[in-house]
C-alpha cells in the first residue's frame, strides 16, 4: 500500500488512521490541519479515519495573524 504526504509518495506495510500517521511523520503535529484527497478532514475524525490506498494527504501549518 502507498500513499503520498505533500505530494511524496511513502509505502505502508499496513492500513492505519491519519492519527497514526500523524504520530510516524509530524510528532510535533500541533497547530495542522489535514486533507485527504483535497477534502478537509475534521480533527475530531483523525483517530478513526483509515488510510486507503493511494490517498493524497495533505498537511498544512494552520497559521494566524493580521
């Protein structure tokens, strides 16, 4: 199974959910949002939302200010 992480593509030896995920490549991940194939995935839905093959995840740095 592959999926790609800011469009770099990553091999998985199993399915796992975007807070596993989060935990493996951002273990800092505070102040991230998530999308998976171009749609916003709700933090509350990260524990339970499984990885499926070649998923686009898209990570971005929530950023604040005027």
């Amino acid at each position: 199974m592959h999926i790609s992480i800011n469009d770099v593509r990553y091999p998985l030896d199993s399915a796992i959910t975007v807070e596993q995920l989060l935990k493996q490549h951002a273990p800092e991940h505070t102040g991230l949002a998530v999308a998976i194939n171009n749609t916003v995935l709700a933090k509350r839905l990260w524990p339970q939302y499984q990885l499926q093959p070649d998923d686009a995840v898209q990570l971005f740095q929530i950023v604040t200010g005027g």
